[in-house]
C-alpha cells in the first residue's frame, strides 16, 4: 500500500470506525490476523515436516481471514449507533454495545490464543486440534456480537 493510499485508509478508518473503542476493536482483531497468517507462514517454512499440518491449518486461516469483514461491519454499525471518541465503552439501549465491545474484545483475545496455538505447531508441541478449537471460539464470539449489535 503507498504512502498515498495508506492516508485514504486511514481517513476512511476514522470516518466509518471513529477513533475510540470500535476503532481499537477492529485494529486488534487486524493485527491477531495477521499474527496469525504470520504464524502460518513459520509452518510452511518448515518444510516436509509440517507439510500435513499446514494443509489443515490454510482453511482455518482462511475462514478467519473470512471475518474481517463482518468485524469492520459489526464495528461500524456500533459506530454509527454509539460514537467513541475516547476509552469509554457507550452502553447502548440496554448495555448492548457494551456487550458487544466485550465480545469483539474476546474475539481478538482468542484470535490471538489461535496464532498462539499455531506457533506451538510450527514449533512441534502442538497440535491443529488447538488450532481448530481456538478459531472455533473466535467465529462464536463474532457471532454473538453480531446477534447483540441485531437486537
């Protein structure tokens, strides 16, 4: 991305995510992506070893690399419904940007447990099931805060 495009991101960051919690929300679940597919791309430098092991892994990292979208949209919409400008959480009609703030949290929290999960396996004291597992927790939790953000 150029120098140039990269301001236009970022413009249209702030403008669709503002610069608070939802903001933060989404970065973070950015950079466990990308920690994650870094994670990945160890395995594969592995060579034979972990050959299987990183064929079971791509789809795992390719239904995550799928939610990126959903968790910039889940991140508007909260926008739009409660600005955050700073570090307070808006609360919403009956705390449910609260809740879903907390959900995208756990969503990166586990996010990052999964690409936590694959360097154990690009390290060969791990095995895909922890990968699947955590990945599996983080599609729930983007699950439930799209069902809050629908209520």
């Amino acid at each position: 991305m150029g120098l140039f495009s990269a301001a236009r991101q970022g413009k249209r960051d702030d403008t669709e995510l503002g610069k608070g919690v939802w903001r933060r929300a989404h970065d973070r679940f950015q950079r466990g992506l990308d920690r994650f597919h870094q994670m990945l791309e160890g395995v594969a430098e592995q060579g034979r070893a972990r050959e299987a092991a990183y064929e079971q892994i791509v789809p795992v990292a390719n239904a995550l690399a799928e939610l990126l979208p959903q968790v910039r949209a889940l991140c508007v919409t909260a926008q739009q419904r409660g600005p955050s400008l700073g570090m307070d959480i808006p609360a919403g009609d009956g705390g449910s940007l609260s809740d879903a703030h907390r959900e995208l949290s756990r969503a990166g929290n586990a996010l990052a447990a999964a690409a936590e999960a694959v360097a154990m396996v690009r390290l060969g004291v791990g095995d895909v099931a922890a990968v699947e597992r955590r990945a599996a927790i983080v599609h729930d939790h983007i699950a439930r805060a799209a069902e809050l953000l629908d209520r």
